[in-house]
C-alpha cells in the first residue's frame, strides 16, 4: 500500500487558493475540502448513508480522546478499525485528542512526559504520551492521523506561546519516532501530519512551520487558530503560515469555521478544513444556505413551504420545507436534528466544491468576493 500522495493541480491567478488531489488508500479527496466530524465515530444525527449520498462527504473526522475512552481500543481493534466498525469506508483522520485533554483545563496537568486528565465519563486518571497516542491512532486506524500538541489558548503571552510550542516540537520529535518504528495496522498506510503552533506569534509561527516542513511529511496542519482571537488576527496568521510550507504538501487548517472563513482561508491557500459548526449550529435552529444565514426558530418562517435551499444539489435541502423543518425542531422531533445537521453539511460541502470549480476555471477571486456578503447576510 502506499503513503499518501498530493497532486497540485491547479493555481489561481488572483489569489493563493489551489484545487488538488490527495489519494489515500481509502479513496481519492478533491480540495480544497471540508471534513464532517465524527467526534465519537458517528457525525451527530447524520448517518453514514446520507453523509454518502446527501453530503457527498469524501473525508471524516473520528476524536481520538472520545474513541479512546469510548468505546475503547479492544472493541475498535477486534472489528478491525474505525472504518469496518462504522462502515464508512472512505477516509479518515483522527485528531490526537490534545485539543480535547487542554479543554479539560481543569482536570489535567501537563508535563515533559505527556498530559494526564480525567475522564468526562466517569473521572479516572488517564495518560496520554506523545507516543501513546500515537499507537491510540493506529488502533482507531485513521488513513491521517494528528501529531500530538499543546493548543495554547488565545491570548496566550509570548512567553507561555515560546514554551508551549518548544514542548510541541519536542512532542513531535517523539511522534515521529513511534510512528516511524511501529507498523500500519489493518493492511493500509495510516499517515502522519504534525500541527503548526505559535499562538499570535508570528516568528513563533514561521519557526514551527520550518522545524515542521523538515520532517517531510505528507501533509501539514495549522493550529491553535479560531481559539478566541480576532477574525482578522487568524486571517493574518493562516496567511503567514501558509507562505512558509511546502508548497507540494496540503494544508489543513483545524477548527475554522464559518463559511466565509473558509472561503477567505481558501484564498490563502489552505486544502483542508473541519468544523463542528455546521452539525452544531444546526441543532441549535440556525441553517447556512446559498442566499445567507437562517434562523429557523424565528416565526416569519412559520408559513413558508418553500424548499429550505434550492440553490444547491441537496435532496434533503430540497425536500423539505422551511415551515417544516421549524416544527420539527420546535416540538423537540430528533428527525428536525438530522435534516437540520444534513442541509448544513451538504452546504459546507457545495462551498467547497463551488469554490473548486472556481479556482479551476480561473474565477475563484470574483465569486469569493461576491458570493461572501450573500452568505453573511441574515434572512
């Protein structure tokens, strides 16, 4: 089998954005992309089935730190891995869970050897290492899996910044070296990405991103962005981690965001994204469509038979009713989460995949300058 690969293939001429390929050997992913999270092997109230045909999702996201704890690595090892024991075989990758153990702030502790937390299930103890993680993903069997990091909060002071992203090299270092000395399980190639931090700091951020690139991975990840700090400040920072990779490798921004961040992150040349907040925002009533942002809960809906977006291939989108889809999520009716959840999806999805099309036609620029007051504005 062979390790992940990344054909470049097309360059915008306005901007820095680019369409690719990466093959794994789960499946190919056209980029640039947005990846569902399936935080505890599951994408919430979506199935399996309608992330195939209604989302088109071509990538998901299972959570280290959730699997880990539950269902655990016995029962994820004894059905040969996540992608046999939820029956989505395209890719996956999985976070290392260190975003989950830091927001665990007040339950664990960090130290050169690694981080202990409590559970959130039923408070025991746990250790995760940077090489203990390491053999937690290739047991869940993610095709990408994350190298094990510090996330500093937001507004994290240069000095706290600087330590921090020395332990994250550190950690890296000891990534690479378990990852380099165990084998791939399950008969395909699990690969590596180690994660850009540096908080706000820009010469923190241009020496990760080199001590990174040196490693020669397959592809790379910025993060510790949209953790609290100023939508023009993770502008600025993406853009300069973005010109200090490699060129020839993706990149992953982890955790962006809304759908304008997305396209704006895209023109600075960022492959790959996830996000919770289509799948959360959904069943909290509000809805992203092709012609803006609604709130479903509001009454001006409570008449209106109209499809809840036609501006897009989406059965579900099309199917349903605005009116509807606000009954179902007002009585409190789990199929209202599932609709809300899919619609939202699928447009992260058509985002993308618009903005593919855009870049390989040479008109990506004009449409992300146009389309993005469309989305913003609230219906």
């Amino acid at each position: 089998m062979a390790a992940l690969s990344f054909q470049l293939q097309h360059n915008d001429k306005e901007s820095k954005a680019r369409a690719g390929l990466i093959t794994t050997d789960h499946g190919q992913i056209q980029t640039p992309i947005f990846m569902p999270v399936g935080t505890v092997g599951s994408v919430k109230a979506v199935s399996q089935q309608l992330l195939h045909s209604d989302v088109k999702a071509q990538i998901i996201l299972g959570n280290t730190y959730h699997l880990y704890l539950r269902p655990g690595l016995e029962v994820l090892e004894k059905a040969g891995g996540l992608h046999t024991f939820n029956g989505w075989h395209k890719p996956i990758l999985t976070d290392s869970g260190g975003y989950q153990v830091f927001s665990l702030a007040g339950t664990r502790k960090i130290k050169e050897e690694g981080v202990t937390f409590q559970s959130h299930i039923d408070g025991s103890k746990h250790l995760f290492t940077p090489e203990g993680v390491m053999d937690i993903q290739r047991s869940i069997g993610g095709d990408i899996i994350m190298a094990f990091d510090e996330c500093p909060p937001g507004g994290s002071e240069y000095t706290y910044a600087r330590k921090s992203l020395e332990l994250t090299h550190r950690w890296l270092d000891r990534c690479v070296e378990r990852f380099n000395s165990t084998p791939d399980k399950y008969g395909y190639t699990q690969n590596l990405f180690p994660i850009i931090q540096g908080g706000m700091y820009k010469d923190l951020r241009k020496q990760s991103c080199e001590f990174i690139a040196e490693k020669n991975a397959t592809g790379n990840a910025i993060g510790g962005l949209s953790v609290g700090e100023p939508e023009p400040v993770m502008y600025e920072i993406c853009d300069w981690c973005c010109d200090h990779l490699p060129q020839e490798k993706p990149r992953y921004l982890m955790g962006v965001g809304t759908p304008w961040n997305i396209l704006e992150c895209i023109s600075m040349g960022v492959d790959m994204f996830d996000c919770v907040m289509p799948t959360r925002n959904g069943r909290n009533a509000m809805l992203f469509t092709t012609k803006g942002v609604i709130n479903i809960d509001n009454k001006k809906w409570e008449f209106d038979y109209s499809p809840i977006d036609d501006g897009m291939d989406s059965e579900i989108s099309n199917y349903y009713s605005k009116a509807y889809l606000r009954h179902l999520l007002k009585a409190k009716e789990i199929l209202g989460l599932t609709i809300a959840s899919t619609h939202n999806l699928a447009f992260y999805l058509w985002l993308v995949t618009k903005a593919r099309e855009h870049i390989i036609a040479g008109t990506f620029q004009s449409w992300k300058n146009e389309i993005i007051p469309v989305l913003k504005q609230r219906l």
